[in-house]
C-alpha cells in the first residue's frame, strides 16, 4: 500500500522520511500506523518530554501502545535551561543502564527541544546509534524535527554544541496537535509562513486565509483578550472556526516539503540552506533581548517580527531593492497581524545590533541575511551588523 511519505535524500540516496499517521492528509493517501514503522526496529527506547504525556490525549495513546510493547520511557524536562549536555548525558547514562546496544533506535517524542536533545544523545552515544521522532508541536512538525539539525544551548550561546544527523523517520500525526496551547501553534505557525515566504507554490495565502480565520475565532473564544490566547487549545479554536484538520494537515505537510527539498539539495548549510534562517539573525537578538528582561516571547513570534525586519531590509538593501516589492513588508505585517502575530521590534536598533554582532552564525564580520523579495522569493546578502543596522535606522 502506497503511504503518505515525504523523503530527504542526499544525491540519489534516501537519508531520512517523513511519514503521515493519523488520517487523512489531504490527498488521500492512507496513514500508515507508528507500530509498523517501529517493527523493523529489534529494540526501541523512548525519550519524552515529561509534559506530553499527561498534557495530550493523542500522545499517552502512543506511550500506552509503546508499553504494550514493553519499549522503556525515559522522561526529561524539555526547557531552555534544560536543553544542555547534562540532560543529554543522562539520556546515554539510561541508554547504558538499559543495555542499549549499536542496534538500539532512540524514539523521541516532544517538541524541538526534546528532538533535538534526544537526536543528540542518539548521536553521540557508541558513536551514533539510529533515532527517530515524533513531533508534538507545530513547531517541530515543520521544523525542527526535519533536516537533522540535533544539539544543545551551551554557555549563553543556543544550539551551540551539535552534529547534523538524520533521524530515521519523522512521524507526524496532526492529531498530537489538538491540546497544544494555541499561542504554541501560533509560534509554530510562524515558522510555515517563512518556509512559504521562501517557496510559495500558491500555499502562502491559503495559510494565511486558514490562520487569520483561526485568530478571529480564538479572539471571540477569550473575548478579545489577546493575553487569554494561551489558555486556549488548537482544538477549542479549530472547532469555533469550524476549520478543517485536513487543510491543516495539508499545510503542514506543504510546509515539510518545502523544507524536505532545502535540505536534500543542501544538507549541511552551505548555501541554500541558509534560506531557512529568514527573520531568524533579528529573532535571536529579539530573544536574547526578551530573556535578559524578562519578556515574555514566544520562538515563532520573534521570527515574525524577524521576518517582516527583514523584509524592510531588503528594501534599503541597494544590492536587493531593485528585485524587492515594494509593497512586501506591509503585506506581511497586515498579514502576520491578521493571524494574531506580532510585527513591532520591542527593542532599539543599537540594543539589537549588540546582541547580533555576537550571532554565532557571523562569519568574518559579515552575517548571511535572508531578504525576502517577494513571497516565494528570498536572496541571501551578506553584510556587517552595523551596515545592516545602519540602513534600518535611517
Ligand atoms: N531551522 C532551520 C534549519 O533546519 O536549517
């Protein structure tokens, strides 16, 4: 039976596949079910971000199918103060306590920071054993689950230590999205609007139509109280909307295609790659900005603000201005706060150039900026902090 399944390949070769359980993905195909792809494994060993389990319905189905199975679960906090190498050696102190051999598959099932902790283990531990994911968020369905990106945050600097790996599967099941709190969709939502900035084939508008009638729903759910978003679940605002998880599920799916494409052309960053980070150089320095003062910000809500940056970068950037629509970063702010995400830099230009100049990704002085043109169409300019600065400040 033919299933829905996206692959990642390296040349002519398969390193890795998203695979679609849960129902109908839009096109329908079949899902396949998690114990037929586990069955090729001899022995399977479960990381899970403490939360999942008891927070989302769809995922302790899993955990009880896994212990069916009598495949071990080992549960670690999955935070940002927690994403370090003390958490991913506890993870292989377990792998060895359970006589976990070369042949082992580490199952991971989280978010991004549960993935790529657990990725890591995987890794490192006998020299590599084999590892695969079940993403729990929107975020890392679309993203971080995807490409093989593993590692932790070390010293002040995020993801600093890591290795690029390929898990042997990515398994999305848009059901696990049910319960997550909508202000985390929308944080994951984000990043399916950059992958559709930098490669459109018509799905940019469509969820753009499907998020803006999310916000509205949400926003009559908590009475026009933005700070009550949090409290509500994908599920509640899904049901208001009367939206449909087969044009989620579609999307999604899109958006993993896009990226699945980047990555097989361009596996370990050396060029196109680079796209992915669009809106990502002014996300981090608003990050870094947010947890020294204590704000309150979520990874997909910088990008957004990243992004529309970025795009009235472009517009100053002599080297790309002239390709540049014009109209570019006021459509996407229209757009972005139409689905309930933010646009305005909370910080000044000089507060921001301070934090960027210490990115960990700027080479020589310069940093890779991702300037989108049009949607569907991003360039890649490199420049110094202080040049790109200097054109958003004037
Ligand atoms: N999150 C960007 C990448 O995977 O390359």
């Amino acid at each position: 039976m033919m299933m829905k399944e996206i692959d990642i390949c390296s040349g002519q070769e398969i390193i890795s596949r998203v695979v679609f359980g849960g129902g109908d993905c839009g096109d329908g195909l079949p899902a396949c079910t998690l114990a037929e792809y586990l069955k090729p494994y001899p022995e399977v060993f479960t990381v899970i971000d403490a939360n999942v389990a008891e927070k989302s319905p769809a995922a302790s189905s899993v955990c009880a199918m896994l212990k069916e199975r009598n495949i071990q679960l080992y549960a670690v906090e999955a935070t940002e103060q927690s994403k370090n190498m003390e958490t991913v050696l506890a993870i292989c102190s377990w792998l060895m306590d359970c006589n976990a051999g070369r042949d082992a598959l580490v199952l991971a099932i989280g978010g991004g920071i549960t993935t790529d902790m657990a990725g890591f283990a995987a890794s490192v531990y006998k020299r590599g054993v084999r590892f695969a994911y079940i993403p729990t968020t929107l975020l890392a369905q679309v993203d971080a689950s995807v490409g093989g990106k593993t590692g932790v945050n070390f010293e002040q600097y995020k993801n600093m230590l890591g290795v690029i790996r390929q898990p042997e599967f990515t398994y999305v099941d848009i059901r696990l999205l049910g319960s997550l709190p909508y202000r985390d969709f929308l944080s994951g939502a984000a990043e399916m609007l950059k992958t559709f900035i930098i490669e459109d084939n018509g799905n940019y508008a469509g969820a753009v139509g499907m998020l803006k009638e999310l916000h509205s729903s949400a926003l009559q759910l908590c009475g026009n109280r933005d700070g009550a978003l949090g409290q509500l679940t994908l599920s509640e605002v899904m049901m208001k909307a009367e939206a449909e998880w087969g044009m989620l599920s579609h999307l999604v799916a899109e958006s993993i295609k896009v990226k699945a494409g980047v990555v097989s052309r361009d596996q370990f960053e050396g060029g196109e790659r680079r796209k992915l980070n669009l809106g990502h150089t002014f996300a981090h320095a608003i990050e870094t900005l947010a947890r020294r003062q204590g704000d309150d910000l979520t990874h997909g809500e910088a990008v957004a603000v990243g992004i529309v940056m970025a795009a009235r970068l472009a517009g100053l950037c002599p080297d790309i201005a002239p390709l540049h629509d014009c109209a570019l970063a006021a459509r996407l702010e229209a757009d972005f706060m139409a689905c309930g995400l933010p646009v305005k830099c909370p910080y000044d230009i000089p507060g921001m150039a301070e934090v960027m100049s210490k990115d960990k990704k700027a080479e020589g002085g310069k940093v890779h900026f991702v300037l989108p043109c049009a949607v569907g169409d991003v360039g890649i300019v490199d420049l110094s902090v202080a040049e790109a600065c200097a054109m958003l400040n004037n």
